[in-house]
C-alpha cells in the first residue's frame, strides 16, 4: 500500500519543459505528392473462384486464374481458363520485365507475387522497413481484393490489417487512373472509419505509400474528408465529394456529402462492427426498441446510400436498384455472426455472393481454419521465405494492472481478485461536479507517470471517460508538474515528435471513441481512468449489452500494445508494457474489474464479443509497490 501521506509531502518532479506536438492542420492541397502509374502494367494474377466461397475449396482444384482475363472470375464461374496453383508460385506474370524495378524485388522479394506494383513495393519498403514479409492474412486479403471478391477478414489486433487496406485502395486507384484519364466522374473508392484519428492515420500511409507524381498537375490519388461542424437543428446542403479515385472519411463526415458516386467499385469498411454497434440478436423481442432500429448510426445511411438500396411504402428494403457493381470490403478483429448477418439481410453484401470470408483469429472455428489453411496451400509460401517463421510473427502481450484508490486517503492497492477483499473505503458521497475525474485519481496518474516513466523514446496515452474534457485535464496535470498533450487526429498525420531521454515525456490524452484501429509506433503504457467506466451507461445501453461492450473496449485498448512492427519490451530485464486501470475503490467499477480478471466474465464475454482462447488469456500482475514507495520515499528526501 501506497500511504498518501507521503504523497502529500512530496511534490511531482516538474520536467525541464513540457513538450507538446506540433499540430499542423492541412488539407489534400499540402499533402505529399502521390503517384498516377500511367501506361504502366504490373504483376497481376488473380485467386481462382476458390475465393469466392465460403466452404473449404478441394486442395485439387486449380488455384489461380490465367493473368490474360480482363475481369476476374465472378463467383462461382469456373468456365474461364485456369491456372495450377504450382504454375503461379513459380512466377509466371503479365507483365513485361520492363514493369519491374530492381529495387521492389530486391527489398522485398516476399511480395513480389502479390498483385501489387512494384512502385508502391519500393514506398513499403522505404516507408516501412521493419515490414518484409506479408502475413498470411495480407496475402490472402490483397489476392481476394484484387480480384474482384467481396471480403470479411478477421485477424488479431496489430497484425497490419489497416495497411493493408491502404494498400489495396492505393493499387485499385492506381489501376483505374491508368485506364482512364477522365476527371469529373468522382471517387471510385470509398473508405469509412470510426474516428478521425484512423482517417488521418490512413491518409498518412497512403501518403508515405505513394511514389513521386511524374507530373505537378496530375491529381492526388487520395483526399480526406471531414465533417462540418453545424448548430444544434441547423441543417445545410449537402457538399460534392472531392474528384479524386480514393476519398477517406469518417462515416459522421459522409453523411453530410452527396453520396451520388457513378464511378464506384469499391467500399472499404474498417472497423465496421464498431461504427454499426450492438446488434439486436436473432429472435430479439421488441427489435423496435432498440437503439440499432430507432436510431441508426450514420454508418447505416451511408452505406444504403451508397448501394442505392431505398426504403419501400411499407417501411420495407428496396434492392431494384442495388448496386451489384460495388464490392464491400470488411476488416476487423471483433466482426462476429451477428454482425455478418446484419449485413446480409440489410443487403451490404450482394445476394447469392458467397464472401471471402477469411478468419485469421485465435477463436476462428474449425471450418474457417479449414478454409484458410486450403488457400494458403493453393497459392503457396512467399517467394524466399520461410512459411513456418512468416505465421508465426511474435507478438507479445502487455501486463495488465488495476490499482484501488481509497476514497479518504488516497492509499493506492493493487487489486488481487484471488485474495481478501482489501479494507479501502469508497468515495464519500460529495457534491462533486459532474464530467470530473476525482481528484484522488489524477494525482494518482501523475505519481504513476512520474516514477514509472516509459523508457527513452517512448510515451504513454491516458483514456478518461468519454464525457471528461481532455483540456481541464490536462490542466489539472499541468498543475501537478506533468506536461500533457491531446492527441488530434492532426498529430497522427504529422507525426508523434520524440522526446529527448533527460525530460519526462508528456502523456497524451484522448477520447475512447479514438482508439479502435490506431497504430501509435511508440505507445508504451496505456492508463484506463476510472476502468471499465460502467457507470456512464444509460439504461437503455444497459439493455442492450453495454456493459459487455465495456469488457471489449479494454481488449480494444490492450490492442493497442504488442503489435507488429513495435517494441514491446525494454531494457535489460525485459519490462513490458503495461495497462493499468485507476479506480477508486468500493464501486462498480472495482466490483467489473474484479469479475473480470476473476474469470467470472470469460463465458459471457466469449459469447457476446471477440474472446480468444485462453493463450491470451488476460492475467493480471501486480504493481511493484517496493519500487513505488521507495521512489516516493527517495523524492521525499530531495525536497
């Protein structure tokens, strides 16, 4: 136990500055310039109709169709020439030798197979060096899309599902400026995301992905949209999307665009369980009531409006004038049954399409193992790699931490859900103003932050409650002597500075509704203020699975840690990232946080949410409170 008496007579060691990001606002005119591919063709092969279905294909089908078809294979049809598996492997392309350059196939020669161009090859490579070798999951993702499928892909959270998003917009865009040089006729590809922060992040691959322009005057290949900011009942006419083949957006920001797009192919969904939120189950009494029904998310108009699937006289879906044109692409780590036949019956996905429904997670059933496992064999390992190493790219999990806060003297406790309950008492029942953090909590981040600081180059991100306002917040850490800085989604284009290793590096704040799909290169501790925040739930969320919700948003948060591509340990002995939750004790929320790393919460979670099995099983490790008290003890004595 930490007594806050101590804390009371020692002060926060104050930083020799408070650095801050530099935030940059910025519009499609100042991006860097992206690349048209002209006349240039490029390594192109398509999976064969094996990809268009959802049961396991026969290894002894043929695997690939032939390069010369001009349009890929629609689902089903198995007239149209083929190609073994054996024959792709081994190289065979359309294109002229000419088409490629040294340095793609040299950089990267595990991608050299895929239908991606050797120009944006050479971007990954110089842009993301720690990326050689495609997952299985990005393999089996870019054939699908590439080749005209309709895709579900589910992998674990920081397996790159987001770049490679990005990549298949970029080569789609590429390949439809290369036919056609005719402006006006609007975007071809569409991309929606839950929040501003992954739109940015999105624009900024595609920006460091695309190769220099031949030309100043020839167009972007991408633009970014956001909302209008707008009055309360103030309604204003709808805007005309950008002219550019890939517009990015948050689903908030679509709906006031007209969504009239004649040049469409493709809708990029990320993250789109999280932006459709909980969905009635299948026999749901008043289906009426919920908040799916009465109040859809934006999401939902924006992808009728897309489809042009209307509403008839008796309330029912139209699809006479469904666009079967337009492929729906789906990635996520928590897309479930529900939601897949949400999409079905609201007619995302074309009828008699069998999806590529490709399932790289943990808890992927045995038929969807089957099914990946079948395709992996048919188009065979990368070139010049080892196909064992290539699956199994390590990731380490974070530690996970709650620390109780005494409600009268502040005294921090590690939680231990196997032991006694701990003797703390709870929040006295106070006035206290509405939208705040305890005050008890915010001196409890600062002493965390102050004397367990991430190691050189490395930050950390505080998540209060959606209704808290980072600015005060951060007002009131400044006032403690811990520099602080909100992450905007502006910061994720321009980029995170680094710190230098002699100052205390400054926390970032954000909103929860931020984080699902964010990729933060440096993040090193996650603090989650006030837990799992099951108090703010209204009633009718409450109804609805909300507290469940809750249990997902924090795997949501550990996501953020021990992804690919990122350091997840430090020092000589190894320390580990961390999440930890402060909350005060006695309440709700020290009562779910209890379930859940009891156990008591595994069945329910697996039912209703994207629990894995137990080899990521969360384990709760406690807080060295020698190390604490001796830090506060040795800055006692500096005083």
């Amino acid at each position: 136990m930490l007594k806050r008496t101590l804390l009371a007579r020692a002060k926060v060691p104050k930083p020799i500055i408070a650095p801050s990001a530099s935030i940059h606002h910025f519009s499609r005119h100042n991006f860097r310039p992206c690349p048209t591919l002209h006349g240039k063709e490029r390594n192109t092969r398509f999976i064969s109709s094996d990809l268009g279905r959802t049961d396991p294909p026969s290894l002894s089908e043929p695997g690939v169709t032939t390069p010369e078809a001009k349009e890929p294979a629609s689902v089903g049809d198995v007239s149209k020439p083929v190609e073994t598996a054996s024959r792709a492997v081994e190289g065979e392309t359309s294109s002229s030798p000419s088409s490629f350059t040294s340095g793609s196939s040299e950089l990267l020669p595990a991608w050299k197979d895929l239908p991606v161009s050797p120009a944006i090859l050479e971007r990954l490579a110089a842009s993301f060096p720690h990326i050689t070798t495609p997952t299985p999951s990005q393999r089996l993702f870019l054939l699908s899309v590439l080749s005209g499928n309709e895709v579900y892909l589910k992998d674990g959270m920081g397996r790159g599902k987001t770049l490679s998003i990005s990549l298949a917009a970029l080569q789609l865009a590429l390949d439809a400026q290369a036919k056609s040089k005719k402006a006006g006729s609007g975007p071809s590809i569409i991309l929606v995301v839950p929040s501003p922060h992954l739109a940015h992040q999105i624009c900024d691959h595609l920006t460091k992905l695309c190769p220099p322009l031949k030309s100043s005057n020839d167009p972007l290949p991408f633009a970014l949209i956001t909302p209008e900011i707008t009055r309360k009942g103030e309604s204003t006419p709808l805007r005309q999307l950008p002219d550019s083949p890939i517009v990015v957006g948050t689903a908030k920001a679509f709906y006031q665009y007209n969504l009239e797009t004649p040049a469409l192919t493709h809708v990029f969904l990320d993250e789109p369980d999280t932006m459709v939120g909980p969905i009635p189950s299948r026999f749901a009494k008043s289906v009426h009531t919920h908040p799916l029904i009465r109040h859809p998310p934006p999401i939902v108009h924006v992808v009728t409006s897309l489809l042009r699937i209307g509403i008839d006289r008796d309330g029912q879906l139209d699809f006479s004038e469904r666009r079967n044109g337009v492929n729906m692409v789906m990635t996520s780590a928590t897309i479930q049954k529900d939601f897949k036949r949400f999409c079905k019956t609201r007619g995302w996905i074309r009828r008699g399409n069998s999806v590529v429904d490709l399932d790289f997670s943990l808890g992927a059933s045995d038929q969807r193992r089957a099914f990946r496992e079948r395709l992996l064999a048919v188009i065979g390992s990368p070139p010049g790699t080892d196909p064992i190493a290539a699956a199994r790219a390590e990731q380490h999990q974070p530690e996970h931490h709650v620390l109780l806060i005494d409600g009268v003297t502040g005294d921090l406790v590690p939680l231990d859900p196997s032991g006694p309950p701990a003797r703390l008492n709870p929040l006295p029942a106070s006035p206290q103003r509405q939208n705040t953090l305890p005050s008890y909590m915010v001196e409890s981040l600062a002493l965390l932050h102050s004397t367990s600081p991430p190691p050189p180059g490395k930050y950390v991100l505080a998540l209060p409650p959606q209704e808290i306002s980072l600015p005060e917040l951060g007002r009131e850490l400044a006032s403690l002597g811990i520099p602080t800085s909100i992450l905007t989604p502006e910061t994720l284009h321009v980029g995170i500075p680094s710190f230098p290793s002699d100052i205390l590096p400054p926390i970032f704040l954000a909103a929860r509704s931020s984080v699902p799909g964010l990729h933060l290169q440096d993040l090193w501790n996650i603090y989650l203020l006030n837990g799992l925040d099951i108090g703010s739930l209204t009633p009718s969320q409450r109804k609805n699975k909300g507290e469940v919700e809750r249990v997902v948003f924090y795997d949501t948060a550990a996501g953020r840690l021990g992804r690919l591509g990122t350091d997840s340990t430090a020092g000589t002995e190894g320390e580990r990232q961390k999440v930890v939750s402060l909350v005060m004790a006695g309440g709700q929320e020290h009562t779910w946080l209890s379930r859940l790393f009891s156990g008591e919460l595994e069945r329910e979670v697996s039912e209703n949410s994207h629990k894995e099995k137990t080899d990521k099983k969360r384990m709760l490790k406690q807080w060295n409170m020698e190390v604490l008290n001796a830090a506060v003890e040795h800055e006692l004595g500096t005083l």
